[in-house]
C-alpha cells in the first residue's frame, strides 16, 4: 500500500510544475471561480471530470456521487445546485454517466450490499420505468450499457424538475441542461442529445431521446 508521502510529495511536483509554467496561477486562482459548467458526475475514480474535458482547475464546478443519481431530497446535491445557478451563474448543467458503472451494475444485479441499496434504489426505478424496453435487448451487457444511458436521462430530467432549475428559466436565466455518457474503454464521451434550455424543450428532447435508445 502506498504511503501517503507519496500522494504528498506528488502534490508538491504538480504545484511546482504549475508554477513554473505559470507563476501567477494559484495567486490568480484564489482570487475567484468563474466556471461556465456544472459537472453532476459518478464518484467513480476512474472518471475525473476536469481531465476527461481538458479543463484546468477553476473552469469546472462538481458534484459527483455513486452513479450520477440527482434525488430531490439530496441536500448536498441541491445544494451544488442552487450555488452553481444563483451564485456562479453557470450556463450548463452536465449529468454525466459512464458505461460500465458499478453503481448501475449493482442495481441492475439487484444483490443486497447494505446501506447502498437505498441510494441505488433510484436507479432500480429507472430500469422499471423502462422494463419493456430494456427487455427487448439482446443480453445483460446491452441492457446493463443501455441502464446507464437511461439513468442519465432521467437524471437530467430531475434536475430540470427542481425549484432550482425552474426558478431560473422563470427568471430568464440562460441556462442549458444536457445528458452526456462516458465510454471507460477509449475515455470518449458521448452527447446523448438530452439537452433542455426550457420546459418545452425538455419533453421533446426526452421523447427524443429514449426513441433513439429503444
């Protein structure tokens, strides 16, 4: 096992390296966040927001959580949210999930591993709502890959359900919402085209969009 010197003494490498590339960054950093983006992400490691986008510290605000689940009863979430929107003033909402996700594995495998299942439970929902298409798929894998896809989808919808999200387009606020899928095997993402600017758009971008998954 790894000391933690090592996670240290790396820390220090990267932070040189900044510097000497840049030597106004951190000062400059410190100074505000501007960024036009929030990532809803998977806690999974394997899946670093700001690397997979090429962006530098700074440009893009997270949340992330086992499986990109968005609950209306998430503080934490919510919380991300409303500062996200009503303080930073951020343009776009990015749900992001990824093929081969633990979490969505567990759910679909429906096996008991403890406190987790209530949160997992949420995307046990989704692959109900969606059973008849799910069921028309091949194999396991292809409704496993096509889980993941759906849960972001719906992820996407909920955020656009909160008073958060609604109090802004009331406002007129610009403000895009958009339904992304990350691929573990060539660290590609793909635009599932769930993309919601209003109410009108987000009904027709989720017909949309689950058409194209069946």
């Amino acid at each position: 096992m790894p000391s933690l010197k090592v996670l240290l003494d790396k820390n220090r490498r990267w932070s040189a390296k900044v510097r000497e590339r840049d030597p106004q960054f951190f000062s400059s950093l410190a100074a505000q966040q501007l960024p036009r983006f929030l990532w809803i992400g998977c806690s999974d490691s394997r899946v670093p927001a700001n690397e997979i986008v090429d962006l530098p510290p700074g440009a893009l605000f997270v949340h992330r959580n086992v499986a990109n689940v968005v609950v209306h009863t998430d503080l934490n979430c919510l919380s991300v949210l409303q500062f996200a929107i009503d303080v930073l003033k951020v343009e776009h909402v990015l749900v992001v999930g990824h093929y081969g996700c633990g979490g969505v594995h567990a759910a679909y495998q429906a096996r008991p591993l403890g406190l987790i299942d209530n949160w997992l439970r949420h995307v046990q929902d989704v692959a109900a709502k969606h059973a008849p298409l799910l069921e028309n798929l091949p194999d396991d894998g292809t409704r496993e890959d096509c889980l993941c896809a759906l849960n972001v989808v719906e992820q996407v919808v909920h955020v656009a359900r909160t008073t958060i999200v609604q109090d802004a387009w009331h406002r007129g606020q610009t403000l895009s919402l958009h339904g992304w899928i990350y691929q573990l095997t060539d660290g590609l993402i793909t635009d599932l085209e769930m993309t919601a600017e209003d109410q009108a758009s987000l009904e027709s971008s989720y017909a949309a969009t689950i058409a194209r998954l069946a």
